[in-house]
C-alpha cells in the first residue's frame, strides 16, 4: 500500500470488529486513515483487537441484536469530535430463533 492515506479524518464504526474480517476491516481502513470504532458482543474482545491496531482505535461493547445497544453504540462513536462517516458490520444481524436451528437441523441431507 502506498503511502496515501484517503480516508483521513473520515470516521468508521465497524461492528463485529473485535476479530476476523470486522478486525482486518478495521486494521485496513484504520491504515488507510480512517478513525475506527470498534464495537463488539464481547468488550474485551474488541478491546484487545483495537490494541492491536493503534492506541486511537476506540472499543465499544455493541450487543446488534438489541435496539438500544445498537444506538447507544452510534451515540457513543458520534460523541467523539468529528462525524461519524459510515459504518461497516461484520457481525452477524441477529441470532437464528430456536425454530429456525430446528428446521436447519432437520433440512439436513442424511
């Protein structure tokens, strides 16, 4: 990668961003010049994979499957100085219900 930094002072909020692709999405826009938040289920998840990119990258605890949690999560990236310029998930939108994993368990070929 060129020395180029394109999305200087744009602002990122990654969900699911605490490790695989929302943690290589967050390493690669953060050195693209991207701000990053991370948000994540598990807080010290994401607070270790922000470590491990650049003390600036801020870790939230983000729950995407609970309404509130979601908001409070932007509210928090939006409260840091400077706008917030997109958001990225990388986690999964909401967990299968128990009679959708039962009907996957019985769709399975033999």
């Amino acid at each position: 990668m060129s020395g180029k930094q394109p999305l200087r002072g744009k602002r990122v909020a990654i969900t699911g961003g605490g490790r695989g692709i929302g943690l290589a999405t967050a390493r690669e826009l953060h050195a693209r010049g991207a701000e990053v938040a991370i948000g994540d289920l598990h807080l010290d998840v994401a607070k270790h994979g922000a470590a491990s990119i650049a003390p600036e990258v801020v870790a939230l605890g983000l729950d995407v499957s609970n309404r509130d949690s979601f908001a409070q999560f932007l509210e928090d990236t939006k409260a840091r100085p400077g706008a917030l310029s997109t958001a990225s998930s990388a986690g999964p939108a909401r967990r299968p219900s128990p009679s959708r994993r039962r009907y996957r368990s019985c769709a399975r070929p033999g």
